[in-house]
C-alpha cells in the first residue's frame, strides 16, 4: 500500500502566505478575525477589575508570609541559638 505525500510550501512562502491575509490552503485570516465576538466596554472594565482585586489578594498574601517568615527566621531561630 502506497502513501501519497503532499508538496507542502516551504516555511518563508508559507510565513509570506499568512501575512499577506491571502494563505494557499489555509482559512482566510481576516475572515476568521470577522468572526470573533469581541468583548464589550462593560465587559473589558469588569474583567479588569476582576484582576486587578485577585492581584492586590494574591499580593496581600505573599506580604503577609513574608512578614511571617521573616519574624520566623531572622528574629525568632536567632533567640533560640543565643544570638542576639
């Protein structure tokens, strides 16, 4: 049993291709990008406050374990040794 191969463009014709807006075989990629359903104002606002507020958490935590490891480490694990 045979296996057909295809001739497949090299890479620079194909990077040529995909740019040009026009691609050889390939979904025409200003047709695609028509097709997406863009967010609205409203939309883009809460998502952005959504992750401003998971940041300012996020870094509220790792202030806190750092203050905390760093009582641990630097002040605490030294008494206990004799220093300081």
């Amino acid at each position: 049993m045979a296996v057909e191969t295809v001739a497949r463009p090299s890479f620079p014709a194909r990077v040529s291709a995909f740019f040009s807006g026009l691609p050889e075989g390939y979904e025409n990629v200003k047709n695609e990008l028509r097709k997406v359903t863009w967010p609205d104002v409203g939309q883009v606002r809460q998502a952005t406050i959504g992750i401003i507020a998971v940041v300012l958490f996020v870094g509220a935590i790792i202030a806190l374990l750092d203050l905390v490891l760093q009582n641990l480490l630097v002040r605490w694990i030294p008494q206990l040794f004799g220093g300081r």
